[in-house]
C-alpha cells in the first residue's frame, strides 16, 4: 500500500483495528539513529524521511518529485496562452 492510500485510508484503517498499538498512522519523521562517539547513553539520530506504517519515503525522493513537478508546471505555463488576452505570456 502507497503513502497516499495510508493517509487516504485512515480513518477505515483505525475503526476496524488494521492500525496496530505503537504503529504509525501518521507521518513520523525518522531516520537511522547511531550511538555518539563521545558521550555515554547517548545518540545521534538523523531524520531523513517520513515513514506512516510500513511504509517511507526518503526526503531526496520528496525533493526530486517537487522538482519533476515544477518542471511540467513550467512547461504548462509555457504552453498556455494569457488569460488576460489570449496570447502566450511573454514574461515568463
């Protein structure tokens, strides 16, 4: 099941008990923790991505898909006229 079908799901997810105690159901941010090379008891956890219950997503993913999707914006605003005058916007 995708991220988007987790979050969509949801509500259907918790009334009938698929959402499991101490499962995520919401986006949690997280990342691989490691012990601090210094101070005792301690660590150093780097957050990374968002996981909702068996499922992540890495923030370089997140970024590359932002970036694919500004891209085709630019190439709609490229393609549609004004909607002002009907001509293509000259200033963009």
């Amino acid at each position: 099941m995708s991220i988007r079908n987790e979050v969509h799901h949801l509500e259907e997810m918790v009334m009938d008990g698929r959402i499991a105690n101490g499962q995520p159901f919401a986006l949690l941010p997280n990342g691989p923790e490691v012990p601090h090379p210094k101070e005792e008891n301690q660590t150093i956890k780097t957050i990374d991505r968002l996981v909702i219950g068996s499922n992540e997503v890495r923030f370089r993913e997140i970024a590359e898909w932002l970036s694919e999707m500004a891209s085709y914006a630019q190439k709609i605003a490229d393609f549609l006229p004004n909607s002002s005058n009907g001509e293509k916007d000259s200033h963009v």
